[in-house]
C-alpha cells in the first residue's frame, strides 16, 4: 500500500465515491494505483479516462501487446504495479 493518504472505500463520497464503485464493477475491487489519486479524484477520473482510451480504444496494437508494452516499462522503471 501507498505510504501516502489514501481514501478507504467506506471513507468516499461523491464523485470518488462514484469512480470507486464503478472500479468495484468493472474489477472487484480499487486498485492502490487508483487509490493514490483518490485525493483528488478529478485527476483520478482524467487518469482513468486516459487508461481506458489507450488499453480499451481501437489501435494498431492488440490489448495483449499494450498490456505487455505496458509491463516492459512497469520492470524497466522498477515498479511492482
């Protein structure tokens, strides 16, 4: 977990509480990527907006090839996400 505050799930309100429950529906559970910005969560919602325009839109690359590109860079810069 971040060593940063976060917002617990119980703890969000409003638009958070809003992006935290679509997370739910769409994975099961708030990732702690997500749960880093949830500070301030329109950051939070452009951040995902973002996320899913490139893993999700059209593309030359298959979703496979994103994910992988996407790992190559998480173990090059050191991050266990």
């Amino acid at each position: 977990m971040a060593w940063i505050k976060t917002v617990a799930d119980d703890e969000a309100t409003g638009l958070l509480k809003v992006i935290y429950r679509a997370a739910h529906e769409r994975a099961g559970r708030v990732f702690d990527i997500t749960r880093v910005m949830s500070l301030n969560p329109h950051t939070l919602r452009a951040s995902t907006a973002f996320y899913q325009a490139a893993m999700s839109r059209p593309s030359p690359l298959s979703r496979a090839q994103r994910e992988l590109l996407a790992t190559v860079v998480s173990v090059t810069n050191g991050c266990r996400y």
